[in-house]
C-alpha cells in the first residue's frame, strides 16, 4: 500500500490551478464591496423617517 501519484504529477501545478488568479479576486471584492454599499444605503433610506417602502 502507500500513495499512488501519478507519473507527471506536479504538486506546485495542482496548487497553482486551485488558487484563483488574483485579478478575478479582486473584481469579486470590488463587486461584493459595491452590493453592500448599495444595501448600506438602501437601509439607511429605509431607516429614515418618513420614507415609504415600496
């Protein structure tokens, strides 16, 4: 018995494609970061008096 690792297998490789590419991390934090502005304003709009909900 023991691991079996295929002939050609590179650690690093695997490693590397399981990390996303930083440029698309970036956009997924700028877009997270734009919905929840989006909602800390929707709910200050809602939190103000007077304002009808829709």
């Amino acid at each position: 018995m023991g691991i079996h690792i295929p002939l050609g297998f590179d650690p690093q490789l695997q490693l590397e494609a399981e990390i996303p590419d930083e440029r698309d991390l970036h956009a997924e934090i700028v877009a997270i970061l734009a919905a929840l502005e989006a909602l800390a304003a929707e709910l200050r709009t809602a939190g103000e008096p007077g304002a009808q909900r829709p």
